[in-house]
C-alpha cells in the first residue's frame, strides 16, 4: 500500500550506489535508476544529483526519506494488527546472523520453532553484521543477529528495533602446553608478548580484539591472519600465535589447543544484539522468532 519506489530510495540511502541497490533488491541499474527518476517526477523534486559517475540524494530526497521511514514503520505495525485477526499459527520469519550467533542461538531457536509451530516456515543465513541494515530493509531478513560496531544500525536509528540478547565472553585461545594453558583465568596483559592471529576482513571481531588489548596496556604484534575459527585454530594449534575467539565459537575438536578465560578489567566480551524492522515485532511469526531467540539465550 505504501509506493515501492521509497523503498528503493531508502536501499539507496543505506547501499550508496545504484548498483549495490539493484544488486539488493535483485533490479537491474536502470530499472532502479527509473523508478527513482519517476518518483522525483511524480512528487515535483530532484531526487538525485550527479556527483561524478556516483549519485548523491539531494535535501529533497532526505525529506521524502524522514517520512518514508515514519509510513515504513507504521505499514509494519498495520501488518501486525492485521496480523492478530489471524491464528498466527503459518507464516514465514527469516534469521540473519553471524556465524557463531547462527550455530549457537538461532538454529537451537529454529529447532524450538520447528517442534512448537510446525506451519511457521523458518529460514536462516550466515551474514556478517554490517550486512544487516540493507538485508532488514530490501525484506530479505526478518530478525538480524548481529555484534554492534560502528557499521550496524544506532540503537535511535528510528528505522529499526533493537534488543540485547547475550553478552558473549572472549577465551584466549593457545596451544596446548603454552605456558597460560594451565594456570586458570588470565589477564590479557599476560599474552602482551605473544605473536597474534587478527582477523581484519571480520570487522567486528578485529575491532573488538585491538580494543581490549588496547585497554589492557598494549598493542598485540599480528604474526598472522585469519577469518574462521576453523582456520585460527589450526594456526594456533601448530604454534603460529595466539588469538581471541568468543566462548561460543565452536572449534574443531581435532585441534590441540586450550580456551583461557580471561579475568581483570580488561577482560573482553561481546554484545550479541537482535534487529527488527521498527514495528515489525508484533508480527506473530517475528514475535515467535523473538521469543525463541531468548529462550536460547537464557539456555
């Protein structure tokens, strides 16, 4: 009921470019490129202004958008009252989430799902967190379980709802034998010297490790890089270095290497949060999904 071409003004806004809007909501270029033009025509505006080969929204554009955001808002809570009049019982929810999030919360609640509403349709797919935003928005995803960082939404975002649901903390991860793995709870100014394995293209995860070492008094020294905990295991377990993996990361059980909790100030965590389109939380089948995401959580 509300005009589809805001909701591509808004992917634009969050994706940057033409193409990675197309790309988002499965257009061509052109095709987004036309709506836009139409809808500028249609509400007697500029929309969008050459900015070299890029486009850039113009004041207008950012108007149209503050009360596209409001309808967006007010169109998911229509869906939900409309909703209530139904059993609520069939349906679809679609999880996003990263990939420890995935294996230790939202397939635990997908399987509750699964057992307590069978008709409800589940989905899920690994994401990184700063896909979030465009994924909610383009409709891909219904609940995004993501680490907070400076590239996923703001808690005003007046977009989205957001909720903690775990604060996750960070082990240590040596080899076996390594003069930590015996001695209980470290602190992190304990691996001070160590050789590190970052994880720079895991935005999140990278930032979190240089933060706490940071607060701990040191910079770490990066001997080596990897992404998945698979691949910071193996180097870890043969002697590379060491590294931060989250408690609930699983690993291969094959690897001889030891989690050190961390003690002191300095000790890491991570916050673990759920995104909704604003309003959308009373639909009955992301009000199930929410509920079941808890319900993992306190498990």
């Amino acid at each position: 009921m509300i005009d589809h071409r805001l909701e591509t003004l808004r992917v634009l806004r969050e994706r940057g470019t033409v193409t990675a809007t197309a790309e988002a909501l499965h257009l061509t270029p052109s095709t987004v490129s036309q709506q836009l033009r139409r809808l500028g025509h249609d509400l007697g505006v500029d929309l969008l202004e050459a900015q070299g080969r890029r486009v850039r929204l113009t004041a207008a554009a950012h108007t149209v958008l503050r009360h596209a955001d409001v309808l967006a808002a007010q169109w998911e809570r229509a869906r939900a009252d409309l909703a209530g009049h139904r059993a609520g019982t069939a349906g679809q929810v679609r999880f996003c989430a990263v990939s420890s999030a995935l294996a230790a919360l939202v397939a635990p609640a997908a399987a509750r799902l699964r057992e307590d509403h069978p008709a409800l349709a589940v989905h899920m797919s690994e994401k990184e967190s700063e896909d979030a935003a465009h994924l909610l928005l383009a409709r891909r995803c219904d609940i995004a379980v993501v680490i907070p960082s400076e590239q996923t939404p703001a808690p005003d975002d007046a977009r989205f709802a957001q909720w903690p649901v775990l604060d996750e903390p960070q082990d240590l991860l040596v080899p076996a034998g390594h003069p930590l793995a015996s001695r209980g709870p470290a602190r992190l100014a304990d691996a001070a010297g160590e050789p590190w394995i970052g994880s720079p293209d895991r935005f999140d995860q990278h930032q979190l490790m240089l933060a706490a070492c940071a607060a701990a008094g040191f910079t770490p020294r990066l001997a080596h890089e990897a992404n998945e905990w698979f691949a910071v295991s193996a180097l870890v377990a043969r002697g590379f270095g060491i590294g931060l993996v989250p408690r609930l990361a699983p690993l291969p059980p094959e690897d001889d290497v030891v989690r050190v909790p961390l003690r002191g100030a300095a000790a890491p965590s991570r916050r673990i949060i759920a995104i909704v389109r604003r309003g959308s939380e009373t639909q009955p089948p992301i009000a199930r999904g929410l509920d079941a995401l808890r319900a993992a959580a306190r498990r």
